[in-house]
C-alpha cells in the first residue's frame, strides 16, 4: 500500500487532470481557479473580471465551495450512504460518523486546495465549530480565528484571510437579524466591492459609479454560480476525493479510477456549458455598462 501522502497527491493530481475534458482554455482555467484554488493562464484576467464586477466574495472570499461541498456530503449522508442511527429531518441527527466522514472530506479538500485562507476559515467553522450547535456567534469567532491562525500563522498577513472572516461575519449578522438572502447578497456585494476597490486605491468616485452594476451582478449571475455552478462542480469533487481515498484503502484503484473519470466525462461538458455561458454573461455586463 503506498504511503498516505503519496495517495494524496495522487488524487490531486487525478482530480485536476479531470479538467483535461474541458475543451476550452479560458472555461478550463476557470474552474481550476474556482473548484481548486490554481493559478495560472488567464487566473489575473479572471480575477480582475470578477473583481471589477463585485463577485470575487463569491468565488474567493467567502468559502462558498466548502458550504457546497458541505451539501453535498449532507445529501449523501441523508440518504443513507453513510450509517446512520436514526434519520428525522431531511439532514438528519448530528452523529459521530457524520462528523467523522466530514471532517476527513475537510482534510483532503483542504488539501486539494492548498489550504488557501478563505478555504481554510470556511473547514473550521463547518467542521469544528460548526457542528457545535450551542457555541455562540462570538464564542465561533474566537475560537475559529484561534485556529486558523495557530495551524497556519502565515495567513495573519494575507489580506484573504480578514476579508474572509469578514464576508463570513457580515453573512452571520445578517443572517442572525433575519434578513432575506436576497439582500444578504447585495449587502455582501456592496460591502466588499467597497473593500477591495479601497485596498487596491480605486477612488471613491469610481466605486460609487459601478456600484449600481456590482448589485445588479449579484442578484442575476451570482446565485447563478452558488446554486448551479458551485454544487455541480464540487459534486465532482466529492466524488473524486472519495473515490480516491477508497482507491487507496481497498486497492481497487483502477475501478475506482475509471468510474471517476467516466463521471468526469458525464458532468464536464455541463459544467462547461454553464461556466462558458457565465462568462459570456459577465463580459456582456461589463462591456455594456462601459459603453453607458
């Protein structure tokens, strides 16, 4: 059997040779950089596009993949593929072998992603805090932010990390105050658009003038990306991490190995159509709103 960190990067290595199948450069590139954190060819142009349109929170900052991903095993876990003790709601009881099942996705996610800060914050606070039903919100802050920074120091430089926490703390607030997802996203849009044009000494002038588009963007195409892009693609991946880690248990890595990439061939090409027509949607934003 060959050594654990080996497997590991063996299903990584696996898991972005997938993307192999997208025949499109630029939409390849694209979901590398959102699903598994690589940069590369076209990331700078990716991120400015998206940055300029008020959706980087969405696909960097907030941790959204791992709340898909979270769904994701949820769903599995709901309908019995994992054992359960006993099933009431659709998600079921919080049982130790959700947990445990959790927190090994957690780690090779982690992982597979580089520990990037967002990814990072979002695994302890869905993981070990978030399984803790009655720590409050401070008492989740405290000690998620303890943490992350004792396991990675070198995230307290990275401008990610607050921003994340950020992003995550206004989501908490607003969701704590009742407030409707719908507003939730422009409260979001709106405030990080702020941030981030002021870290990178974009004028106030500018920041008010594209903000009207930066909100328009965040209630058409970024449920867009969370509802549909995100738990397609990070469905995928969950099967991809599993199947990978069974490989290396039971030694049935070439059976495993082609029903992953089987199932690659099944998804790809529609999570390719929707990432194509995304992008098409977001350069079309951009364009005309720079021509008004």
């Amino acid at each position: 059997m060959a050594p654990f960190f080996e497997v590991l990067a063996s299903i990584n290595l696996r898991i972005s040779q997938c993307f192999l199948f997208v025949h499109d450069p630029l939409v390849e590139r694209f979901l590398k950089l959102v699903f598994l954190g690589e940069y590369g060819n076209h990331s700078r142009l990716l991120s400015q596009l998206f940055m300029s349109l008020g959706l980087l929170h969405v696909l960097v900052l907030s941790g959204s993949q791992v709340n898909s991903l979270k769904r994701v095993h949820d769903l599995f876990y709901s309908i019995g593929v994992f054992p359960l003790t006993k099933r009431r709601k659709f998600l079921g009881p919080i049982t130790f072998c959700h947990r445990a099942s959790w927190m090994v996705l957690s780690l090779l996610y982690g992982n597979l992603t580089q520990w990037t800060p967002p990814v990072t914050r979002a695994l302890v606070l869905s993981g070990a805090l978030g399984l803790s039903r009655p720590l409050s919100l401070t008492w989740k802050i405290i000690l998620g932010f303890s943490l992350q920074i004792s396991f990675f120091p070198s995230h307290a430089v990275e401008k990610s990390f607050y921003l994340s926490w950020g992003c995550w703390l206004a989501k908490a607030l607003t969701s704590k105050w009742g407030w409707s997802e719908f507003f939730q996203n422009l409260i979001l849009a709106g405030f990080f658009w702020v941030a981030i044009g002021l870290l990178h000494g974009a004028s106030i002038w500018l920041l008010a003038k594209q903000l009207p588009l930066v909100l328009l963007t965040a209630v058409t195409l970024g449920p867009w990306i969370e509802k549909l892009l995100f738990p397609l693609g990070l469905f995928l991946i969950f099967f991809g991490l599993w199947a990978g880690l069974g490989s290396w248990l039971l030694g049935l890595e070439v059976v495993f190995g082609h029903l992953f990439e089987s199932l690659g061939i099944l998804i790809l090409p529609i999570l390719e159509g929707l990432a194509s027509s995304l992008l098409v949607g977001l350069w079309a934003f951009r364009y005309i709103w720079g021509t008004l």
